[in-house]
C-alpha cells in the first residue's frame, strides 16, 4: 500500500491550482484522474469551445456579410473541422499530466473510491 500526505481525486482546473499552491511544500502528494488529465476545461470546456464558436462565428459574420462587401458566406466543413479539433487537443492530457509530474506529484490514471477516511482504492490497489 502507498501512503501520501495528500491525494488530489480528479485532475482538473482546481487540482492544478490547487498544485501550484503547494509548490515546495514537504508533502508527498498523488493526483489520480479517471478520465484525461486537465480535467473538462482543457479537455471538453473552455478551450474546445472557443476554437468551435470561433468556426461558427466566422460563418455567421461571414453570413451577415454576404452581398455587403463578401460575396461567397462561408460554410462549416465539420469533419475538417473535427479532424483539426482532435489533433490540436490530442496531447493535452499527457502534457497536463506532465504538469503535474513537474511539480513533484506522482499521478495515477483510474476512477478512485474511499475505502475508509484515510484509504482510496484506485484500480484494485
Ligand atoms: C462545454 C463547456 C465549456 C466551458 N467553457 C468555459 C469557459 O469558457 N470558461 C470557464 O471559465 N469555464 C468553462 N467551463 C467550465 C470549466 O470547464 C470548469 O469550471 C472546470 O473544468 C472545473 O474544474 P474542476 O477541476 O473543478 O473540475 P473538472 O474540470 O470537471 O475536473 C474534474 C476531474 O475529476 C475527475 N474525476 C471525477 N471523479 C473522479 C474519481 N472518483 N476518480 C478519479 N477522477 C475523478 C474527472 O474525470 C475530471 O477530469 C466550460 C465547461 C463546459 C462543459
């Protein structure tokens, strides 16, 4: 069995800034994350979503445009669109994990679950 001082259970926004915050403390910290490292904002959230609403933007703009100084509106090409998407978000999880790595924390991928108040089981462990 692995002891920690502290166990951060999901890797999300808060669990990075929460990180941050214990920079250079003395304690052994673990974060465990069941689904992809960063959590929804890096992952799901915030970020996908601006580049998606900045496409849909462009199409509308494009669109209130058209025949006033535009000729041709744009359209969505949504399989290059989702082909883009993928492959600029595809390494986030492993270089948020990595951020947490430089920190000093060790990481563990799986869904945890407390056994009692001091133990969490994560994948049989
Ligand atoms: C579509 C969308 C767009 C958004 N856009 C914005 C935006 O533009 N600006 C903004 O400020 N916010 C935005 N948000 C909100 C933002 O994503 C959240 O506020 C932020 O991610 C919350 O961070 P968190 O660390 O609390 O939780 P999360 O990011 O949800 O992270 C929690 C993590 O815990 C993991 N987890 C949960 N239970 C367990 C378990 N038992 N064991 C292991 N891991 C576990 C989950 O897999 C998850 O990765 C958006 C959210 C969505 C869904």
């Amino acid at each position: 069995m692995k002891k920690y001082d502290i166990i951060i259970i999901g890797a999300g926004p808060a669990a990075i800034n929460f990180s941050r915050a214990a920079q250079g403390s003395d304690k052994k910290i673990l974060a465990i994350e069941g689904d992809k490292f960063g959590g929804t904002c890096p992952n799901y959230g915030c970020e996908p979503k601006i580049f998606l609403e900045g496409a849909v933007r462009n199409v509308l703009s494009s669109q209130l445009m058209q025949n006033r100084g535009i000729g041709q509106a744009s359209t969505i090409d949504w399989q290059a669109l989702m082909k883009t998407k993928k492959a600029t978000w595809e390494n986030m999880p492993a270089a948020q994990e990595m951020g947490f790595k430089n920190l000093g924390i060790d990481t563990l991928h799986g869904y945890a679950k407390f056994v009692d108040n001091h133990n969490v089981e994560v994948n049989g462990e």
